[in-house]
C-alpha cells in the first residue's frame, strides 16, 4: 500500500513539474516575441524618424534654395576693337540683377552632401559706364569714331552730343553646376555657363546692337539664404550694328580698312569679372 502511495505521489510530482517547466518555456517564448515586437516597433519608428529627418534636411537645404536672385557689382570690364587693340574702354563701374533656378539631376545627394545640376537663369540685366581708352584721351585722336576727339579737325566737323560710352547687356544663362554641402547649412558651388546676350552700346551719340556668345564660370559660398560669390565672363566676337565710323583717324593701310568702312558692324572683344550677393530661395 505504502509503495502504492509512493509511486504515486512521485508521478504527480513529476507531472506537476513537467507542466510548470511547459509553463516557464510558454512564459519565455511570449517574452521573447514581446521583445522582438517591441524591437521592430522601435526599429521601424527610428527609421520613420530617420526618414522624416532626412526629407526635412533635404527640404531646407536644397529645395528651399533651388532659386537664386543675384547683385552684382561689376568690378572690371572691358571691350577691345577686334581691328586696333590699343582701342579698349575699360569700364567705370557696372552693376546687374540676376534671377535664375538650379534644377537638381537627382533627388538624393552623392555621398550625403553632392549635388549636381542645371542652372537656368531666366533673365539677366546689367549695365557698364566706360571711359574713353587712356591712348586716345591723350593724343585727342581716335582711330573708328568719334569725330569730336581729332583734334587736328575740330574746325572742320561738328562736335558730336557727348552722351559717354554705356554699355546695357540683356542675357540668359544655361550650364552645369556643381553643389557641396560639407556641413550644416553650409554650401560650396561652382558652374560653367553659356551666355546667350542681346547687347546695346551707346558711344556719344552712336548707339550699337548684337548678338553676342558670352561664356561664364563662377564659384559662390552660401549659409542658409545667403550667398557670395564670384565670375569671370568672355566672348571672343562681339559684333555691334549701327555705330558709326570716323575715316579721318583710321590706318588706311590696315588690311580690313575698306571692310570696316563699307560695314556699320564693328567687331569686339570683351571680357568681365563680377562681385556678387546672392539670396537663395
């Protein structure tokens, strides 16, 4: 009887001890799935915050600033007769307004902070004062216009309206860019641009016109809105219809005289550098 009840009691212990280790390895399974639940949940919300992060940094850097209006303040300024180039005016002062965009060619920048781009300048305007080149000042001649400066023939034609030498420059921009952002809402540009310009001369009381093929690189340093930067811009032809010529102080024996006399175009060379404060928006 005694072995009976020892029997038993021992196979309800055993019993009891297999349900309770059942119930610690159910009990640890849930644990287990509780934790990686809750280690997904905070995997997909850090990655949530990670994202939104990332589309705010992307929108205040580059979208909000994808558009740009340019002050400039133009430093040197020249245009060269492409016949005589001892006749180069040399500009006073020169100042332009630019308003453009930059259209990013990918969405996510290379290496979290590069982005290249095509610059659209939709509208350029600037304006140059020359003074007469320092050659001609002295001696009082010239050698295409300008009747009133030879000096030797003041008794024979009517001064010129002296109106000063202007030049008013209407002009777009097309061309890669280069943009870097090393750090924070600090940003490094640098672009190469064709300049298609319709171009105006005014000489005293001679105005000239024409197309003229300007090319232009640059480099600016921008934080947040605001932007400094400068460019170099050439054409290597310049040609201006309309200006007038004086025979009297031209080099007869020059191989394009009877060319220049025949044609009111008058052919140029120009070349700039620019200051600039740029607002990115």
């Amino acid at each position: 009887m005694m072995k009976k009840l020892f029997w038993l009691v021992l196979s309800a212990a055993i019993l009891t001890g297999q349900g309770v280790i059942a119930q610690e390895t159910d009990s640890q399974a849930q644990s287990f799935q509780k934790e990686d639940s809750l280690l997904q949940v905070v995997s997909n919300l850090s990655d949530r915050i990670q994202k939104a992060e990332e589309e705010t940094r992307n929108e205040r850097i580059w979208k909000k600033r994808a558009k740009y209006f340019n002050i400039g303040y133009i430093t040197s300024q020249t245009l060269t007769d492409k016949l005589d180039d001892e006749a180069e005016w040399k500009n006073d002062f020169g100042v332009s307004l630019t308003f453009g965009k930059t259209y990013y060619l990918h969405k996510k920048p290379l290496l979290n902070m590069i982005k290249f781009g095509i610059d659209a300048t939709w509208f350029e305007l600037s304006y140059a004062k020359y003074s007469e080149p320092d050659v001609f000042a002295e001696t009082g001649s010239y050698t295409r216009a300008y009747n009133d400066y030879s000096s030797d023939y003041d008794d024979y034609y009517e001064e010129d309206i002296d109106l000063g030498i202007h030049q008013i420059d209407a002009s777009m921009h097309v061309g890669p860019s280069v943009t870097v952002n090393p750090v924070g809402d600090l940003k490094v540009a640098a672009y190469f641009h064709y300049v298609p310009t319709y171009s105006m001369v005014v000489i005293d009381d001679s105005f000239g016109h024409g197309y003229v093929s300007n090319f232009a690189f640059g480099a600016s340093v921008a934080y947040k809105a605001i932007s400094v930067g400068i460019e170099h811009r050439w054409a290597k032809k310049a040609t201006y219809n309309g200006l007038s010529f004086d025979e009297e102080g031209m080099d007869y024996d020059a191989p394009d005289f009877e060319d220049a006399i025949e044609s009111d175009k008058w052919k140029m060379k120009s070349k700039s550098f620019r200051v600039f404060l740029s607002f990115r928006y």
